[in-house]
C-alpha cells in the first residue's frame, strides 16, 4: 500500500505539471519544471511530491511567490486516491478504470479550475486506456455495449446542452463536458453514468454554495465534479449497480 500511495503522490506531481502545461500550449517534456512566476528552472529536490512544498514554505525558492496550493492538494489527492483505488478493489479491472478516471481528475482538476480547459489529449488518452482495459478482462461484447454507453451518454449529454441553451439563452455547457460524460458513459455503463451525473450535480451545486469566488460570469468548472461522481459511483457499485437491477 505504500508504494501505490508513494506512486500515487508522483503521478499526482506530474499530472498536475500536465495541467498547467496543455492548456498553455508547453511541451508535455521540454522545458524542465520551472517556477511558472519567474520562469526559473527547479532543481530536482524542488520537485519531491508533498515534501518540497512543505520545505519550501509554499513558496518559489527563488522569487518567494506563493506556489498555487492547488498543485500539492494535487499531490496529495491523487496519493490519496490510489490507495483508495487499492484498497477498494485489489488489482482487478475496477482498479485499473478508477485509476485511469483519477488521472483524469488529476490533470482536469488543474485545467479546468484555473483555465475552464478540457484537454482532448487526456480524454483520447484516457478513452483508449480504458477500452484496453476492457478489452484485457471482459470479453467483446461486453466492451461493445460499454462502446454503445459512451455513445448514449455522449448524444444524452449534447442534447441537454442543446435544451439549455435554449432555456438559459446562452451555452449551458461546455464541450469538454459531454466528450467527458462520454468517458465516464465508457467506463461505468449507461444507468451508473445517470448516478454519477446526479452526483456530480449535488456536489458541484454544493461546492458552488460553498465558493464564493468564481469568475465575472460566475462559472463553476463542471469537470472535476463529472470525475468525481464517476469515481463515487464506482466505489459503490456493489450497492448501486443491485439496486437500480431491482427497482428499474
């Protein structure tokens, strides 16, 4: 359990990295990490999950700027998350398809909080991680009809938006949201996705009560919460995914 958690927190520092970095249009390798103040390169034990930060007092060790808390929480989220993953499932298919969703997370909650950015890369990325997964424990069909969810979900998604930009008179959702739902319809099937979206729903309205500060058009990023309820509907399949069997 260790060493998940230990890998955990540095797939959370790189993920995090690949926040700021895709929708700034930086090289996912080049240049090295460097302080995103003063554009100074970091030396390698500026670089340790959890740890630099802690040492670093929160702060560049050059410019002294504070270092944007929500890189760390990153780290430790992610840490976190992995061992959940672990210990909910083992090493079996559910650990494998939360655990790609968690990356996900990881680098949607940087980009879409700070830039309102859905990365295509990760979704692709994400999508063809999770159909080989698929593919390595169940058998064709049942990936078929998880391929087929995606596409459900998706099209649900795209006419939701077209119904609230009606409604609402302006875009009611964003792109990067539906392709995401389409992810989450791929990972977890049709009914669980409804769940998750509902989830999803809860915990964004609640976060938005919670925050006060959001931007001028006072826009909540929806993607971290999609993720988030995915997540939530996977760890409690064993209690969802009965219960909608037997009541729908």
């Amino acid at each position: 359990m260790i060493y998940v958690t230990m890998i955990g927190a540095i797939m959370g520092s790189f993920l995090g990295c690949m926040g700021y970095r895709i929708p700034n249009k930086i090289k996912t390798t080049y240049p090295s990490s460097f302080c995103n103040d003063c554009g100074k390169p970091l030396k390698w034990y500026m670089n340790i999950p959890i740890i630099s930060y802690i040492a670093l007092g929160g702060k560049c060790a050059y410019c002294h700027k504070p270092i944007n808390f929500i890189y760390p929480f990153v780290e430790i989220a992610c840490a976190l998350l992995f061992l959940c993953n672990y210990i909910s499932f083992g090493f079996t298919i559910n650990f494998f398809i939360s655990t790609i969703l968690t990356c996900a997370l990881m680098v949607t909650i940087v980009s879409d909080f700070l830039y309102f950015y859905i990365s295509d890369r990760v979704l692709v990325l994400s999508g063809i991680g999770i159909v080989i997964t698929l593919l390595c424990f169940e058998s064709t069909d049942i990936v078929f009809k998880h391929i087929i969810a995606s596409a459900i979900i998706f099209i649900l998604m795209y006419l939701i938006k077209l119904l609230g930009n009606v409604l609402f008179k302006k875009e009611s959702l964003g792109d990067g949201d539906i392709k995401l739902m389409g992810i989450v319809g791929l990972s977890i099937g049709i009914m669980n996705s409804v769940v998750s979206l509902f989830i999803a729903s809860v915990t964004g309205l609640t976060f938005s009560l919670i925050v006060s500060k959001k931007n001028k058009e006072g826009i909540i990023p929806f993607g971290p919460f999609l993720l988030i309820g995915a997540l939530i509907t996977l760890y409690f399949s064993d209690i969802i995914t009965p219960f909608l069997k037997a009541y729908l």
